[in-house]
C-alpha cells in the first residue's frame, strides 16, 4: 500500500494531516495543520517536503487560511487571500509547485467570483483535493512512462527522496522503480544518503523496502566508485524546478551526480510532473535557490560537529545543465535531450 502523505481531515471544518517526515525512520506519526502557521512551519521544518507534495501542502494552508473568513464580498475575500497565500509563497523558494498550487487556487477563486463566500470557500476544497488526486494520477503515469526506458535486471541510482513521501502517494523517480516492479521487472537500487539531512538514508530506502524493492544506501561520496564499479545502469532523480531550457534544480548534490553519470556514460533521468516546469525562467541560473540554517550542517542527532563560529554555505539545491540530462520523465511522455524547443513543445501539447 503506498504511503498517505497529507490529506484533508472532514469537512471544511476540519483540518489538514501529514506524515511528520522528520521523524521517519523511526516513527510514522501524523500531524495536524489547523491554520496557515501550522502548514508554514510543516513546509519549513520539512514535515511535509518534495515539490508536489509542497504544491498540495499549499493548497491545503490556503483553505486554512480562507476557512474561518469573516467575509462577505468576493473582493475582501479574494484579499484576504491574497495574503494568506504571500505568507505561504515565503516558506520555501526553489519548488516551483509551491508557487503553481497557491496561482492554481487563486485563479479557482477568481473564476468562481460569482459565488457567494460559504460556496467560495467549498469550491476551495475541492480544489486543494483535485491537485492531490491528479498528483496520484500524474504519478502513475510518470512510473508508467519511465518503466519504458529501464530492462529487466537494472539497477537505478537517486538522490534524496523523490518517492511517495514527496507527492501525494506514489512518487516521481521511484515511480519509476514501482512501475517497473509491478510489470515484474527485476529492479534495484542504489540511494544515496543525501546530506545534511539525509532524505535518501532515511526516507527513500524506507519506502523501498516497504514496497520489497532492493535497495543499498551509500554515502553521498561513494556514487563514483560505484558506478565505477559498474553497479548502476541509470540514474533517476526529482526535480524541484525545471527551467525552459530544461535546465534541472533538485536536492543538492544532484548536479555532481549528474557529472558522474556522464562521465562513466550512465544515463541520468529526470521524472517530473509537467507542473514543475517554469517556462518564465530562460535557465536554470534564474532559479533562485534555497540557503537553510548552518546548524543543519553543523549539528546532527543532537550533536555539534563542527567547530563554533567556522563559516558554513548551505545550498539546499543545485542546478543540472539540460546537458547532462539524457531525458525528463513527465505524465505526457519522455523529452529526449532536452532543450528550449522540446520543453516548450512538450509543456504546450505540441507534441
Ligand atoms: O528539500 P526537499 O527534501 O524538499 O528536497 C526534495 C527534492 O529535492 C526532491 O528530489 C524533489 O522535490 C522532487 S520530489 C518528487
């Protein structure tokens, strides 16, 4: 059974649940998010984390936000929004489904101006609860779509967890995994642990062995002897945000991977919904990147590991040249060496 990343508890009175990420290994403990602050924090701290996953987080922090409203015109509704969705839009900057899910929701608003509030704030619902069901669809057809260009027999390395934890239940790059295990394909894994806070170690090998697919961590460092090795027949990974000319941010360290894969001439997937494309950005230099707190780099499990005071840089994503991509994995299809044309094409349904 896949995992239930976040979901909606009852009605519009109700609230929103999510799997408190940080405490997996260990635990698997829901949380509640009763108001905006609650889900900013949850996007923050990484309690809900991964690029669709945040999109629907979104859309779910804004319906908390409009619930309780006291309004009783469109446009102080709309405006108070407005501003409960720039208080969310400041919780993390890279993952462009963030921004797509609060754009998404506020358009809902606006084509539904003719209704009065109490439908308004329904509507909105069942908005945030369509993007988290056609995530379980976009997913699948991911999977479905990336299962192509694997064989039986092969093993995949990713980098930190583009499964079911970060969407609503299936993933994007493990999808991939899945699909082709459903097929009964023979397929491995490799993940790296992913530091500083160890999404491969401690999310993406668990959802592996749940869904009885062979995995083996590895530190982030060990990739190139490993594929030196010849243990990796390709690469699948995420995306947080991919500009026009497919240009791929994801999880730090990505990129170095991506290096590897060209060097050893291993073929480096990209699987993502269409929705994490950013056709406003020429490239992936415009992306902007997130910077997270130094303590994540100089403390872990409660201890210091680094000496006070020393200067620490904390990139929390880098940027994959469309170069080094020998394709992205969409629910439309596959684009094959990506560049400004294809995407565009691909994006639009020109193709
Ligand atoms: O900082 P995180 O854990 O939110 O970073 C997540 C990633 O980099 C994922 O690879 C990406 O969001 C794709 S999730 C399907």
């Amino acid at each position: 059974m896949p995992v239930e990343t976040i979901r909606w508890k009852g009605e519009l009175e109700g609230c929103a649940e999510l799997i408190d990420q940080t405490r997996l290994p260990e635990e698997l403990v829901y949380v509640r998010c009763e108001t905006p602050e609650d889900m900013w924090e949850a996007i923050k701290m990484l309690r809900v984390r991964g690029a669709p996953a945040i999109g629907i987080a979104a859309a779910m922090g804004l319906v908390l936000g409009v619930k309780d409203s006291d309004a009783t015109d469109f446009d102080a509704f709309v405006q108070e929004l407005r501003e409960v969705k720039d208080y969310l839009a400041t919780s993390r900057p890279t993952a462009v489904n963030l921004f797509w899910a609060l754009d998404r929701m506020e358009r809902t608003a606006r084509e539904n101006s003719g209704l009065g509030v109490p439908e308004l704030k329904e509507r909105l619902l069942e908005e945030a609860l369509r993007i988290l069901e056609e995530d379980r669809e976009t997913c699948r057809r991911i999977g479905r779509n990336g299962a192509e260009l694997l064989k039986d027999g092969n093993t995949v390395l990713t980098h930190c967890n583009a499964g079911g934890l970060a969407t609503a239940d299936y993933g994007t790059a493990l999808a991939v995994l899945f699909a082709a295990a459903e097929r009964g394909m023979q397929v491995g894994a490799y993940a790296d642990e992913t530091r500083p806070l160890l999404q491969g170690a401690r999310l993406t090998t668990w959802e592996l062995k749940q869904a009885g697919i062979p995995v083996t961590l590895i530190c982030d460092n060990m990739a190139a002897q490993v594929m030196k090795e010849g243990r990796i027949d390709a690469v699948v990974v995420g995306a947080d945000r991919i500009a026009g000319n497919g240009d791929v941010a994801n999880k730090v360290g990505t990129y170095g991977v991506s290096v590897l894969a060209a060097h050893h001439g291993i073929p480096f997937y990209v699987a993502a919904p269409v929705s994490t494309f950013d056709l406003s950005l020429a490239c992936g230099e415009e992306i902007p990147i997130e910077e997270r707190d130094p303590e994540e780099v100089t403390r872990w499990g409660g201890r210091t590991t680094a000496p006070d005071g020393v200067d620490v840089y904390t990139p929390a994503f880098d940027v994959t040249p469309a170069a080094n991509v020998t394709a992205i994995i969409t629910e439309k299809g596959v684009i094959e060496h990506p560049n400004a044309q294809k995407v565009r094409a691909h994006v639009r349904g020109e193709q």
